[in-house]
C-alpha cells in the first residue's frame, strides 16, 4: 500500500558529501513526519534527522547537528537527507521511515552508506 525507495547511497571520503533521497509511493495516505534512521554494525537502529511534513519542523541527533540537513519536498512524497563533513563514524545503512497521520510507520528497504577511514 504505502512503498518506500532509497537512493543516493555509497562510498564517500573521510569529510566527503553524499545525499540521500526517500520517494514515498501508494494508494490513499497522508504523511505526518519523515525521518531518517541508520545502524551501523554492532549498534542500535538510531534515528538522525525528524521533519513534520505540515510546518516544517525539523530535529537532528547530536552526533549529526551542523552537519546533516533534512528536507522534504511535498509534492513530491520526498524526502532528503543532505550529508556534508562525512567521518568513518556515520557508516551505516540508513532507512527512510514515514509515519501517516493515522499512526501507521511505514519503512524504506535501506541504503549502505561507507565513509573511508
């Protein structure tokens, strides 16, 4: 019903710049929040970056602030996740989550993202 594709994924240098995209697809639902999560080997699915699709409300994890940019197109059912000063550290697949104005979570199948060491 609700379909969500990744892109943008790959491998960048140690403070190299990638950006990823979420296109959100299906029959009848409206979006409440997009967000951004990854995990890395060894560790817990994190989230990094929150946008709320009405107002534009955004919210990023510590380890990511000032350096990742979250945004959404609406039109569009799109979301991006701009990556700048990229460390060894941010390897992980990262997934695109979209939560409907009805409580539903809807996932992404993931994307691999590689920083050189």
């Amino acid at each position: 019903q609700v379909q969500l594709v990744e892109s943008g994924g790959g491998v960048a240098q140690d403070g190299g710049s990638l950006t990823l995209s979420c296109a959100a697809s299906g029959s009848t639902f409206s979006i409440y929040a997009m967000r951004w999560y990854r995990q890395a080997p060894g560790k817990e699915r994190e989230v990094v970056a929150s946008i709320y699709w009405t107002g534009g409300r955004t919210y990023y994890a510590s380890s990511v602030e000032g350096r990742f940019v979250i945004s959404g197109e609406n039109a569009k059912n799109t979301v991006y996740l701009q990556m700048n000063s990229l460390k060894p550290e941010d390897t992980a697949v990262y997934y695109c989550n979209n939560q409907d104005t009805t409580g539903g979570l809807y996932w992404g199948q993931g994307t691999q993202v590689t920083v050189s060491s």
